[in-house]
C-alpha cells in the first residue's frame, strides 16, 4: 500500500539530509512522484502518525509490565481520575474512551476477573450498573500512569521547555479545531 506513511525504504541515491526525518524524506518522493501535489499535511499529521508509531511500543511494554495491555489500562485510568468515589456508568466509560460497549464489557470482565474493578448495583436505579475501581485497581492505575509518565518523559529531552509548551499549544489549537469541526459535521447531519 502507498499511502506515504508507511516502510522506510528510500529511493537509490535518495540521500539522507542532516535533520531530516522519515517524513522529509517521503515529501521528496512525493514530490517527484507527484510534483503538482502539496504535502503539506504531512509535514504535521505525518509526523503525528510517525510518532505515535515510534512511541506505542514503549507505552505498551509499560503497561505489559503491570499485566495490563492499552486498552485496560485506559478502563482503570478513566476511572481513577473520575475521582472518588471512582465509578462511572458504563455510558460514561464507553464515551470517554470512545470505544463500543461491547469492546467495554469484554475489558470489564476480564479486569473484574482479576479484582481491578467491580459492577455494582447504581444506588439511584437498581436496574443500572455502576463500574467501580477497587483499591488494588486505584494502586495499579496510579503505578502504571506514573511509571508511563516517567518512560514517556525521556522522549521529551530532544525539545526544551520552551519548545514543549509551544508545541504543546500548537497541538491543542490544531485538535481543538478538528474536534469543533467534526462536531460542527455532526450537527449537521443530526439536523
């Protein structure tokens, strides 16, 4: 598939230019290829894909460490920064992590499985659930988020911080408008 993010192979004799990175170097073959084309959004959204690519193996090493994999991670993060009580309704797990219920229920069951969460009886209805993070599950969030921080930092020392923030903040305004547009869409379509 050519899609221009993916291998690493360049072209023969296409050299390596000091500061250049993967990206740069699928531009220029771009370029050739399709010299009226602008890519231009590769030069960010490019670069985003590449380095969730180069990252994603460290972060789910991180989390193996604990005996969790991403995605379960991210049940017992969502609700330890909930805040106490740390339960949440199913609905408002499954939208913050922006995944299917039935993705949801299959990680539920397999961390209450190992007493990292419970299901518990809403007080309000007792027809709902409430998922709940145990104490073990609280602790093993916390580890696992602090020692992910800690592994993640070190990808950070190639930028200063000055650089951080003002990436930081370039990345926030380009999300928050992909965000508001897309929600813009959804309107649209829902009026």
């Amino acid at each position: 598939m050519m899609n221009g993010t993916e291998g690493d192979r360049d072209r023969p004799g296409d050299a390596h230019r000091p500061g250049d990175d993967h990206v740069d170097r699928l531009r220029r073959q771009w370029a050739v290829e399709l010299p009226d084309l602008d890519t231009e959004p590769m030069a960010i959204l490019g670069r985003a894909f590449r380095l969730s690519n180069l990252v994603r193996p460290s972060i789910e090493a991180t989390f193996a460490d604990f005996g969790l994999d991403r995605g379960e991670f991210d049940v017992i993060a969502t609700l330890r920064r909930s805040g106490p009580p740390y339960r949440l309704t199913p609905t408002e797990m499954y939208s913050a992590l922006m995944i299917s219920s039935g993705g949801l229920t299959h990680r539920l069951d397999r961390l209450e499985k190992v007493g990292l969460i419970r299901r518990e009886k809403s007080p309000r209805d007792g027809r709902s659930v409430l998922v709940a993070l145990s104490e073990a599950g609280a602790a093993l969030a916390e580890k696992a988020f602090r020692t992910d921080m800690a592994s993640e930092s070190l990808f950070m020392q190639a930028l200063d911080g000055k650089e951080r923030e003002a990436l930081a903040a370039l990345l926030r305004k380009l999300i928050a408008g992909i965000e508001n547009e897309q929600a813009r869409g959804e309107d649209k379509k829902a009026g």
